[in-house]
C-alpha cells in the first residue's frame, strides 16, 4: 500500500472518494483503539455509483493485508476487523479490474461493533 499518501479519516466520519479508472487506488488512515470491532463499508452502488469497488485493510505498517473483499456484483465491499493493538491502520479501495464498473463515486464510512 502507498501510506505515505494516504489521506487521514476518523471513525466518526464518512469519507467520499472518486475511483477514476482501474488503476487508481485510494489510501486512507485510520486511528483505532486495542480491542475495538470496526464495520468498514465502502458504498458506491448503494449510491447510485458505477464503481464495483473492492476495499483492503492492511496494518500498521501499511504493508501487511489484514482483511480484503471484493464482493460480487452488485454488493459494496465491507470488511469488520477487531484490531489487537491501538494505532494507525490503512485502507486501500480501488476498482476490480474487470474493466466494467471501473470509475465512480463512493462512501467510505465506520460502524463500531459490539
């Protein structure tokens, strides 16, 4: 994952992006506390987008993949993580590649979970 551009968001947010063709990632950070269950949604048909999205969750490091969806036509990516440790966590949501559904809108947004 390139973190080094990754754009910082808040569990209390919801985030909007724009995946412009199959080659474009976007990159999110994210500060989260040891123990906390967190529900990752990326919505874009839920929207009315023609992104087919799919969302990565990689660790502190930015480099280690956590959890990864990339769910079938025409379902959103969502990922629900319990984290072991505080810090700072990244988020990947880029297109499927299949060269339809390749561009468009989306929300990126947290539920916490029990």
């Amino acid at each position: 994952a390139n973190h080094g551009q990754a754009n910082p968001v808040t569990t209390s947010q919801v985030s909007c992006g724009h995946v412009d063709s199959d080659d474009d990632k976007d990159y999110f950070s994210v500060q989260v506390g040891a123990g906390e269950t967190w529900t990752i949604t990326v919505d874009s048909f839920a929207v009315g987008s023609t992104l087919k999205g799919q969302l990565t969750l990689f660790d502190t490091d930015g480099e280690t993949e956590l959890a990864y969806d990339d769910p079938t036509y025409p379902n959103d990516p969502i990922i629900t993580h319990t984290f072991g440790s505080a810090g700072r966590y990244y988020l990947q949501v880029e297109s499927d590649f299949y060269g339809t559904y390749d561009s468009g809108g989306y929300l990126l947004s947290f539920t916490s979970s029990p």
